[in-house]
C-alpha cells in the first residue's frame, strides 16, 4: 500500500520520543459483540508487532462470564510463544486468580484496573474503591516477586456517567494508593471521553504534587466527544511519553455505555510524525493491519486516517 505522510515540522514542545502502548486486541476486542477468533487475534498481535509496536496489551485474564470475547485468553497467548510473553506483553488481571492464570501462560507483565469512583467500582468490579485496591495489594505484590512489570489503570478520571465530573483530589487519591501499591506504571483512562485539555493539565500537575511525576504516567483518552488527540497533545506538553491508543479506533467499556471507541492509532502516528516525534511505528503496515481487522470485524474502521489512506 503506497500512502502518504504528513508534512514534518518539529515541535520542541514535544519530547522527542512517545511509548505507543497498543490496546487493540484487548481493549479494544473486548467490546465487539461478534466474538473474535483466538488465531485471528494472534495474527493480530504479530502484525501489530511487525508495524512496529513493541509495547502490546495482548488479552485479559477475566471471568469468562464478564468478558466473553476474552474468554481464549490462553489460547491466543499459546499461539503466540515468546511473542506473546515479556515485559512488553502486558495482560489485564483482576484478581489474584486472574495472576495465577497469567503466570501459568508465562507472561512477563500484568495490568490490574482500578476506579476514581464508587459507582464504576461497583459495576466493573463488585467492590468500593478501598475493596478494590485491597484485592489489588496481593496481586501486585505477587507480581513483583515473581518479577513481572505491573501497570496500574485508573478509570474514570475526566468524569463518570452516574457520578459527573469526578474531583481531581479524589482521582488523585486513588492514583497515589495504587502507586504505593508498587505498580511501575499509573495510566490515566477518560473513560467516557470527557475530558478536556484543561482538566488534564490540572490533573498532572495535581498528580506531579503528590510526587508522581510523568514518567510514571500513561495517558488513556476515549473519543466520545472528539478530545483525545487534543487531551493526549496535551499530555504530552506536560511531559507525559506514554500513550494508549487502539489500532483501527477500536474499543470502549463494556460497563459504561457511553464509552466509544479509544483514540485510534493511526491518528495518533499521523500527529506525531507530522511533529517530528519519534514511535518506531510504520504508518503503512498499521493501516493494512486496520483495514484486514476491519474485514473481520465486517465494518469500516472509525479512524480518520485510515479511511483517508486506504480509500474507506
């Protein structure tokens, strides 16, 4: 496929380089109501790495009753080998049985997925926000001995759709619990797209004071309302080189209907080389990637650069 590419002028805003932390094949699968098969998710996962994404969450090892489109989480990591372990194939883990699911497949990385509020606690994980994070404290610690890289995600940080806006001060709470926790890394999820380019730089500088400063942090935007490539600009003014994105724009919550799909990453390497950024990530073979998902999927991909590139 022979595309173009944007016009390149450096931003010293900038950094120079940007992490793409690639959540397609598990939050982005996860909310497909057609259910996706394990070798078509490995075939996925080997030509995300082919683009050039070296940091892929490859599944989730939940319930099968609560995520069914997850439910072959061993047998996509099975197919996958040694491409599917390492600290850079993080996989979602609820509960201490999801980690021992997740070390029996030999992972190399865990992600474990907390909330600012109460309400999205209850529905996502049948627990209050203390409950949650004291189900967390043995799963990261676990994960730490056994020498796995953890990743702590914060949901509903711009805004939750049975609480409204959600106080900074309380998302920074729970942020710096699950950091005391041990987790190497904090991701900050809009789950409901409502965040804006304000609100994120007082959330960082809320988070810088309690000393968690933005090379501990990833930036996790929805479009809901069309802000995440601004909001994740933003992010990135402020320091932050860490970016959740989903091939194709695919994605949302299955616990919040208004959550759609996550920024694309198309978008997000179109912005980014147009600034000079570096990601490692060839444009051409991601929007084949999308387009060839797409044809599983049965329906057009929702990025803005893949329709502009690949005619559709």
């Amino acid at each position: 496929m022979s595309i173009g590419l944007p016009q390149r002028e450096t931003n010293p805003e900038l950094p120079s380089r940007v992490t793409i932390y690639e959540v397609g094949p598990r939050d982005g699968l996860q909310n497909e109501k057609a259910v996706v098969p394990a070798a078509v998710k490995a075939e996925f996962i080997r030509r995300l790495a082919a683009a050039g994404l070296e940091t892929i969450e490859t599944t989730s090892f939940v319930p099968p009753a609560w995520v069914p489109q997850l439910a072959d989480a061993r047998e996509v990591l099975a197919d996958l080998g040694d491409l599917g372990r390492g600290p850079r194939r993080p996989v979602l883990v609820p509960n201490e049985r999801g980690l021992d699911d997740a070390l029996e497949a030999g992972v190399g990385a865990v992600a474990i997925f907390g909330s600012a509020t109460e309400t999205f606690a209850r529905k996502n994980l049948n627990r209050t926000v203390a409950e949650s994070l004291d189900m967390f404290a043995p799963v990261v610690a676990r994960a730490k001995d056994a020498g796995l890289w953890v990743r702590a995600y914060v949901s509903m940080c711009f805004g939750d759709p049975w609480e409204g806006p959600v106080p900074i001060g309380q998302v920074a709470d729970v942020a710096q619990r699950l950091m005391d926790l041990g987790a190497d890394q904090l991701s900050l999820g809009d789950t409901i797209g409502t965040g804006t380019t304000g609100h994120v730089s007082r959330l960082l500088d809320a988070l810088d004071a309690r000393g968690i400063g933005t090379d501990q942090i990833g930036v996790h935007f929805h479009d809901t309302y069309g802000q995440a490539l601004a909001n994740t600009m933003t992010a990135l003014r402020h320091g932050v080189t860490v970016v959740d994105s989903s091939t194709g724009g695919l994605g949302g919550c299955p616990y919040a209907k208004s959550a759609t799909g996550n920024l694309a990453t198309e978008d997000l390497v179109w912005a980014l080389d147009g600034a000079g950024v570096q990601t490692g990530v060839d444009l051409a073979a991601l929007v084949e990637t999308s387009v060839w998902m797409a044809g599983h999927l049965g329906r057009p991909s929702p990025s803005g650069v893949v329709r502009a590139l690949a005619g559709g």
